[in-house]
C-alpha cells in the first residue's frame, strides 16, 4: 500500500511543472527536501524550517541541527544549494575578471557567500591596480569581536596578493545594516594601515540577505 505521501508528493510536482508560483514558500521546501529524505513524509519538517530560518530565504545559511527529522544530508543539500547560487553571483567576475568598481558588484559577489550565513563574517576582496579581483579571503567566523579583528593580518594578504585596491565586507545576521561604532573606528583603522602600504582601501560592505550597505556609497569613508 502506498503512504499518503506518495500521491501528495507527486501533485505537489505536477503543480510545480504547470505553475510553480502556486506553490506556497513551504511546498518549495517540501519539494526540495524530498529530493534528500526519501520514504517518509517531510512537511512538518519544511514548515519548521521556514519557521526556524525567518522564511525561505534564510533556509539556505540555516543550520538543520534543531529541526527534528532533519540531519547531515538536508544540510550538505543546501549548502550546495547555497554555493550554487554563489558562484552564480559571480560567474562573470572570476571567468570575465571584471572590475569590482562599483558597491554593487561587490555586493552581488557577496550576498550569496555571507549574507546568509546566521554567524558573523569578515570577507577582503583583493584587486589590482585595474580593479580587477586578484582573490578573496574570509578572515573570521562566529561572533565577531571588532578588536579581534588584525588590520596586519588583512594588509599581509594584500602584500602577498599584490593588491592596490581592498574591500572589506562583514554580514549583519540580524538583517539591520546599519553600522555599528565599532564597524566605523575598525574601518578607520584600516584605511590607515593599507594606506601606509599605498593600498587603497575601496570599501567596507555590510551584507545581509534582504540588502547591503557601502560605507563609501553613504559617505561614511
């Protein structure tokens, strides 16, 4: 006999191939975690997601740990899912190597590689004198104490990568973009120590899921 969710599972596809937008933000999930977990039933546990993730579009950077049901392999799923769309984002800089000369870009490169993530994170964009990128560097992960982080270790890299030009970016889990204090008197510092090595620092990006925020763009440097 087949469980009731074979046929549930088979016309939640069927809606899927005639009108996908039908489909509520949890049946996107539904589907999408039966791909993973088979043989049981998975919309308690795609309606918990949404819940636990703040909405589908924090799913991606959420951890599966507290959603019962959910282990390793949902996990490794969408953290694929998540590198997918990252690298999508920045296709053309690293097959084109176009110029990051614009906030815009670098948050683009940026959104899917930390703005979902639900820890803090401190990225460096690295470029030529062209502005093209050279390389990128995460520098930290989990709470971020702003003291912790070196403006050495940032200006060592630059040096090894030859770079003229250096984006900062962190990520503001908590969807507000605005800059804190700390941001700004970090920022500060190091604009004056990639400026001693002649670097010139371009921007500091906050980043989040729903948006990003230029320090250079608003004036703030």
């Amino acid at each position: 006999m087949k469980e009731h969710y074979t046929g549930h599972r088979k016309r939640l596809k069927d809606r899927f191939a005639k009108e996908p937008e039908s489909l509520y933000d949890y049946e996107i999930v539904e589907l999408l975690l039966g791909y993973v977990i088979r043989g049981r039933d998975v919309k308690p546990q795609a309606k918990a997601l949404i819940e636990k993730a703040g909405g589908i579009s924090g799913v991606a950077g959420y951890g599966m740990a507290d959603v019962e049901g959910l282990g390793e392999e949902a996990k490794l799923f969408f953290s694929v899912l998540k590198e997918l769309y990252a690298r999508i984002g920045y296709e053309d800089i690293e097959q084109e190597a176009i110029t990051i000369d614009k906030p815009e870009k670098a948050a683009s490169f940026l959104r899917f590689r930390i703005g979902y993530e639900q820890k803090e994170q401190f990225f460096a964009l690295f470029m030529d004198v062209n502005k093209k990128l050279l390389g990128y560097k995460n520098f930290f992960k989990g709470t971020i104490d702003r003291l912790s982080v070196y403006p050495r270790e940032i200006a060592e890299e630059a040096l090894k990568k030859k770079a003229s030009f250096v984006v900062v970016a962190h990520n503001h889990p908590s969807g507000n973009l605005n800059p804190s204090e700390d941001d700004i008197i970090l920022t500060d510092k190091l604009i004056k120590a990639l400026g001693a090595l002649d670097i010139v620092m371009a921007d500091h990006i906050i980043v989040s899921r729903t948006g990003f925020f230029s320090f250079k763009k608003e004036h703030v440097i």
